[in-house]
C-alpha cells in the first residue's frame, strides 16, 4: 500500500478515493467516454494526487495508450476536472 497518510490523514484520502471513482462514473454516464479514469500521480507533501486520464485502445496486440488530460490534481481539482468534462476529440 502507498502512503497515503503522510500527512493527510487516512480517513480523508480514503474518502477522497471514493468520492473521485463516484464523480468519474458520472463523467462516463454523462460523456458516453467508457475509458476516461484516473492514475495515482505521486504526493504533494499534503495529500495523494491523480492525474486524469483517458485510455485509448488500440488494434491488435499493441498496448493501449494512455492520454493524460491533466497534471498531477489533489482530489479535490479532480473533482472539480470531472465535474465540468466533456470529451470531444475525435480519435481514429
């Protein structure tokens, strides 16, 4: 398990987690992108941060790539990120 508590306490990541997977399933259902999610983006000396990322599958064998959509984000400017997130890209 990361640290998550360095300084945040535990309780309040943990929630911060839960609350992150409830607004990204409510982008999915509102954007129709089934492969918007988020990756854990290292500690900012107060909390975990996320970043937001869409997954891209590819054809074949090949990995499928990975679109960053943001910076590294506290939870909460995650939240925030989902919140407001329309994806219009247009991918092949």
């Amino acid at each position: 398990m990361t640290n998550l508590n360095r300084k945040m306490p535990l309780a309040a990541a943990w929630q911060g987690v839960f609350r992150l997977a409830a607004v990204t399933r409510a982008a999915k259902e509102r954007t129709g992108d089934k492969c918007i999610g988020t990756e854990v983006a290292g500690h900012n000396g107060t909390e975990p941060t996320v970043r937001v990322v869409r997954v891209i599958p590819q054809g074949g064998r090949k990995s499928p790539l990975i679109k960053h959509l943001t910076a590294p984000l506290t939870f909460a400017q995650a939240e925030q990120f989902l919140q407001s997130y329309e994806f219009s890209e247009v991918t092949a």
